[in-house]
C-alpha cells in the first residue's frame, strides 16, 4: 500500500500539533511538510509531491479559500477551521471534508477513510498483492492491523462486524457491504446477509449450511447457494 504524502497548512502552533498527532496514529499517511501560511504552502507544493492538504481557511495575506482557488491543479484538500460558515464554500471547491476545530480524532478518521476512498477510486485496480494480505480496521479507538488469511468468518452486528480469526474475535467499525468490498473477492464469500465466509476454511456443506473447524455451523442464504456452490466448483447435482 502506498504513502500518503499530506501537508498542513495553518498558523496555528496548536491546531498543527493535533493534525500532525492524529496522523500519528494512520497508518501509511506521512506529513511531508508543515507550514504556518500560504506563502510556504506554494513553495512545498513545488518542492514535494502532496496528494492532501489539510488547510485552515483563516490566515494572514491569503485566506485558505483563495489559496485552493488560485491551484490549477490542486491535491485533495480537507478544510480545517474553527467557523462553520464556510462549510459552504467548501462544499462548492470540491473538498473532500470540512473540520471544525478543535479536531477529535473520531471525526478526523472519518476525513481520512474519505481520502483514502477516494484515492483508492481514482486508482481502480492499480494494487499490489502486498495490498491483499491484510487491513487496518478501526477497532477499540485504534487501527488494528489484521491479516486476512487469519479471518475464518464475519458476522454483521448493526452498523459493526464481527472478525473472527482462528485466535480472537473484534467488533470493528465497519459494515458488512463495506467488509465485502475490503475482503478479497476470491478468497471471502458473502453467503448470508449477516456472514462472510474464508472459502479456505470451510470443512463442509451440510443443507443450507456451510461448517467450519471446532463445530462451527454457518446459514447459506438460499440467494447465496448457486454462488457458493460455483466459486467452491461444486456442481449442483453433487450436493444431492
């Protein structure tokens, strides 16, 4: 997974301090400079390769908004202010996302999966095999990284999903649509609308039913069967 080259733009010591702190805590973003007017921002967008600025509106000589309007060819741009009425005017330049200061991280993290969705959009299929080994999920207030091939199953609850591995279980903050899109397509099957299955770890079919180690016993969706049954190679009549 690549880098994330972001720069901070804010004058600010404090509101610098939180953005480069939250950072901290996101895997494979990097600060690549930071600088404290508009001034210093042209000449780091000259010098380095940003693909986001985190930029306060609210500056001496040159507002932010004035800033990202005189780029011909802008980087993603989250707005970072302490006044909501420009949130507006935001939302007509095309940024990803508007914080109000002060930043929590929770609201910061959601700025970030935005990014990271949008780059991994603009990207389209351009992965790596590294890339399909494993996934930073939001858990506990942390980023834990998990490796898929330890992933037996996931269980939707709510708006969260369960991960369980051959070791441990968490609740992540993440949807079970969202789950299916992150999961190796030809590794995981979607074969309920509450399971994700590792196709690797299935012992058996039994009915409407896949089993797994230790007595595990999952539901098939009768809309999920056919598609099971296929990616598995299985023909139909063989389940007779």
């Amino acid at each position: 997974m690549r880098i994330i080259n972001s720069l901070i733009v804010d004058d600010e010591p404090l509101a610098r301090e939180i953005i480069q702190s939250h950072l901290s805590k996101v895997p494979n973003w990097s600060i690549v400079d930071t600088c404290v007017n508009t001034e210093e921002a042209y000449e780091a967008l000259l010098k380095f390769e940003i693909d986001v600025i985190f930029l306060d509106i609210q500056m001496p000589n040159i507002t932010g908004i004035d800033f990202l309007k005189s780029l011909k060819k802008p980087p993603l741009v989250i707005f970072t202010t302490a006044f909501n009425e420009y949130a507006i005017k935001g939302y007509e330049l095309n940024v990803v996302d508007y914080l109000l200061k002060p930043i929590l991280f929770n609201r910061f993290f959601q700025a970030i999966e935005k990014v990271n969705d949008k780059l991994a959009n603009e990207k389209g299929n351009e992965t790596t095999k590294e890339d399909d080994t494993y996934y930073f999920f939001k858990y506990n207030g942390k980023l834990m990284k998990i490796i898929f091939d330890d992933i037996i199953y996931v269980r939707a609850e709510q708006e969260y999903s369960y991960i369980f591995t051959k070791d441990d279980k968490f609740l992540v903050s993440m949807h079970l649509k969202k789950m299916q899109e992150i999961l190796p397509e030809s590794d995981f099957l979607r074969i309920h609308r509450s399971y994700i299955v590792a196709k690797d770890k299935i012992t058996s079919i039994l009915g409407n039913a896949v089993q797994l180690k230790d007595s595990i016993e999952l539901p098939i969706a009768k809309s999920n069967k056919a598609n099971l049954l296929s990616s598995l190679k299985i023909k139909r009549n063989s389940n007779k």
